[in-house]
C-alpha cells in the first residue's frame, strides 16, 4: 500500500516555503523553493519518491497557477481558504516555515476548506467582469477630481454633471491655460475610459450570449434589478450554482448572512458577515434598492418574461411581489439601508431557484 505524504506550501511571489510529512514514517521534508514551474516540478519528483503527495497551498493573489502545474503531472493539491484556517490566539510567531507546517498539520488532519476552482475560461470571463466593475470605479473617481477641481477654480455647475450640456459649460470657461491644460488633462483619461467601458460593454453582451452563459443570463433577467451586466456578474461568480446544496449556503457564500455571537442561553445576532464575494453582494445590494417601487411597473421585466418558459416567469413573479412587500415592511420598522440589505440576502434564494430549476 502506497503511503500518503501530505504538505502545505507557503506561496509568495518569488519563494515557496514546502513542509512535508510522512503519513508512515512521520519523516519530515522541509525546504524553499525558487516560485519557477521547472524548479517545482523538479522538487515535486524529488518527493515523490516519500509516497503519494497531497499538497495545499490558500488562495491569495497567487491565482490557481501553481495548483494547474501539479494537477498537470498528476499530483493533487488543494487551494484552501484563509479566512477558514483555524489560528491559535497564543501564537504569536509567524513565519513561511511555521505557515507551512501548520498547513501541513491541518490538512493531514482534514481541517481545511478548499476552495473550487474556477476552469480558464471561467477565470478569464471573471476577469473581465471586474475589469468592467475597475474601470466604473476609475470613471468616478476621475468625475470626483473633475468636480473638486472646478469648485477649487470657483466654478460651480448648477445641473446634472458629465452631460453633453456639462461638457459644454466646461469648454466655455474662462480658465487661464495651465488650468486648461489640467482640467482637459483629465477629461481626456475620462474620455479615453467611456470608450475602453463601451469596447467592454460589447464584448461582455458576446460573451453573455455565449453557449455557456445564454440560458443563466436570460433567466437572472427575469428578476427586477438584474439587467445582462449584473446577471453576468452574478454568473462568473458563483460558477456551478448547483454546488450550493441550499439557498442558505449561496447567503453565506456571497457574505449576506447576519453574524452570530451565541453561548448557552444567550444568542446576540449582529449585522451581515461580509465574509463573502463582495463583487456579487454589491450587485446584489443595487438590485435590491429597484425593489422599491411596485410590482408590475417595470417594461424591461414585463417584455422580458413574454420570451421565457412558465417556471422562469412564475419565479420572477413571485420574487418581484415579495421583495417588494419585504422592502417595505422592513424599512417602516427600521430603514431603507437595513430593507436593502435584507432584501438582496432574500433576492439570493430566487438567483439560486433560477439556476438551479430544470426545465423540460
């Protein structure tokens, strides 16, 4: 019978810190490596010869790169999630060598959480959706210096900003020519990014009318709040939807559920964990606050549900009526923040019917 080795790596840009130890034998290998795929490789066939390798290594900024390397000659590894990593309060001493035995230790003894991993063309249709989300934060952060920058010169616009009637007003002023070039200077980045977010706009409508994401977009679509944007974002981040076993556990994922504090008989509740993909809670989040208004009252929905089967209509209908009456009802007893929040956790349970429904 082949004996198991198991090890955890400590993973950084340029190093990896490896801890291994035998199964059997409790013969430990420890060393560092160069971060390079031939050098891994190379010390992976080195410790093979100890017994069949098990390695993990958390999920940082590292990616899945080097979890693709190993899996390619056979090897398995896991990528596993920090924010689930049992800590002693009482240690106080880290280093890669430590980090990498007690990874080691851990998932010997099976108390760590993978985390799954995405394929390449998942990873790279993911990538581009925050690409799109970067590139709306840069667009506002360029407005905001715009205005500061205006109201800094005295020039205030009593009006929508970054109309065609805003630009206009712009040109017009009267600046003397170092502020013009430092206002246009900014106008140009800020031109230059609309064009870069259109150019994403229609590759992320190719994308999302793609064989793998047609039939998910169209559905998530069938939700008031959730236009082809946010059903994409929604997709590329949850993958398999039927991965997630319940409702409740999609929640968690996307950080949505209320953290506890309980012992005994006390049990204190507090606000959401956050712990989750703040990429999907955000766009959760604004779906939700479309809720406001009644059902009914959207044409994009109502024009939508006529191109979709009865039980992707009949879900859209019946979370339409209730996010809205759960709004409400909660934001006359607290506020509409608190609404919002609770009503994107609901609004989770009607994404996951919908990917999860089959239909004849």
């Amino acid at each position: 019978m082949v004996s198991m080795v198991h090890g955890g790596l400590d993973v950084h840009k340029e190093t990896i810190e490896a801890y291994l130890i035998g199964e059997e034998t409790g013969e430990v290998v420890s060393e560092q490596l160069v971060n390079d795929r031939t050098k891994v490789l190379r010390a992976v066939r080195r410790w093979s010869k100890l017994g069949e390798l098990r390695l993990c290594y958390e999920a940082s900024g590292a990616g899945f790169v080097l979890k693709r390397w190993l899996e390619a000659v056979g090897v398995h590894c896991d990528v596993v999630a920090p924010s689930l990593i049992p800590k002693a309060p009482g240690n106080r001493v880290k280093t890669d060598r430590r980090d990498a035995r007690q990874l080691a230790l851990l998932y010997r003894a099976g108390m760590l959480t993978p985390v799954r991993v995405p394929d390449r063309e998942e990873e790279d249709a993911r990538s581009l959706m925050r690409l799109r989300e970067d590139l709306t934060q840069d667009c506002v952060r360029l407005k905001n210096r715009i205005g500061k920058y205006l109201l800094i010169l005295g020039h205030i616009y009593r009006g929508t900003s970054f109309t065609l009637k805003h630009r206009r007003w712009i040109d017009e002023l009267p600046l003397e020519p170092l502020q013009r070039v430092v206002l246009d200077s900014y106008l140009v980045q800020l031109d230059h990014q609309v064009e870069q977010q259109r150019d994403l706009d229609g590759r992320i409508e190719q994308l999302a009318s793609s064989e793998r994401y047609r039939v998910g977009v169209q559905r998530l679509m069938s939700l008031k709040g959730v236009g082809l944007y946010s059903a994409m974002v929604l997709l590329t981040e949850i993958g398999d939807a039927h991965r997630f076993s319940s409702p409740v556990k999609l929640m968690s994922y996307f950080g949505l559920v209320p953290r506890e504090s309980s012992s005994g008989e006390r049990r204190c509740t507090g606000s959401i964990t956050k712990a989750g993909n703040n990429h999907a809670r955000w766009i959760l989040v604004e779906a939700a606050w479309h809720q406001v208004s009644k059902p009914g009252r959207s044409l994009r929905v109502c024009k939508h549900w006529q191109t979709q089967p009865a039980p992707v209509v009949s879900i859209g209908k019946k979370a339409e009526k209730r996010l809205h009456h759960k709004f409400w009802s909660i934001a006359m007893r607290k506020d509409r923040k608190t609404a919002a929040t609770a009503v994107a956790r609901e609004m989770v349970g009607f994404v996951w019917a919908l990917l999860t429904l089959e239909v004849a």
